[in-house]
C-alpha cells in the first residue's frame, strides 16, 4: 500500500522516533508547529477517524496511554499539551493514516483555524 506513515511505521523512512509498542509507534512531526509535536499513529493501517469501529478501537486507548507517557518522559506533562486529530479534507487532514499531533511546549492558541 502506497501510504507514508505505513512506510515510516516499517523503517522504509527515516523518522525520528519518539515511542514505540506492539500496537502504536510516535515520531517527530517534520514541520512542527510547536516546540514538541509529535505524531502518534496505529501501527495497523486505519485511514482516519471515520473507519473507527467497535472492531479496532481500542487502539484509540493505546494512542493515549502512549501520550501520557511520552509527556512524562519528555517532561510536558505538569505544563499541559494539546492531542488533535484531523480527519478528512475539512478537518485538515493530508496524510491518509490516522495519526494524532501531541503538542506541546508553548501556550496553545483557543480555538484552532
Ligand atoms: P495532517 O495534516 O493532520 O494530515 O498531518 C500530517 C502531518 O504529517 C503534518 O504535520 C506533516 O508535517 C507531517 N509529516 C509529513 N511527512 C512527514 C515525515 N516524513 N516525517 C514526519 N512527519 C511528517
Ligand atoms: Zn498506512
């Protein structure tokens, strides 16, 4: 399948790699839009937000246990950051593989464009 964050997920493109589990993997955003953005992404390939069911959901939780730790270990978590998912053209969405911006490290602007 010709998606870029399938490739990035099996090491045919370099990122840098933030965390990694069985079912998730993060790595630095190539264009951040904030001191720390991270982009955590399923390891199994969804194409966004609209396919989520009651089948492959649970790997939403692991998309935010893998926040939580990554905020505690990069050392965000006290100050706060922000998780967005853009889905679909109006939502922003450019890269066909559901993934989830953790930003963080300066004081988020309410609301979005
Ligand atoms: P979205 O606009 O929500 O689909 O987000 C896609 C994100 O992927 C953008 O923030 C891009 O900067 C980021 N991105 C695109 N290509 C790469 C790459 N090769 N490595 C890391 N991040 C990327
Ligand atoms: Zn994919």
């Amino acid at each position: 399948m010709d998606c870029l964050f399938c490739k990035i997920i099996a090491g045919e493109i370099p990122s840098t790699k933030v965390f990694e589990d069985e079912s998730v993997y993060a790595f630095r955003d190539i264009e951040p839009q904030a001191p720390e953005h991270i982009i955590i992404v399923p390891k199994n390939h969804i194409k966004s937000a609209n396919e989520i069911t009651a089948e492959n959901s649970a790997v939403i939780a692991k998309i935010y246990e893998a926040a939580a730790k990554i905020a505690k270990e990069i050392g965000f978590a006290e100050n706060g950051y922000r998780i967005v998912n853009n889905c679909g053209v109006d939502g922003g969405q450019t890269v066909g593989h559901i993934h989830f911006h953790l930003l963080a490290g300066r004081n988020l602007q309410w609301p979005p464009g």
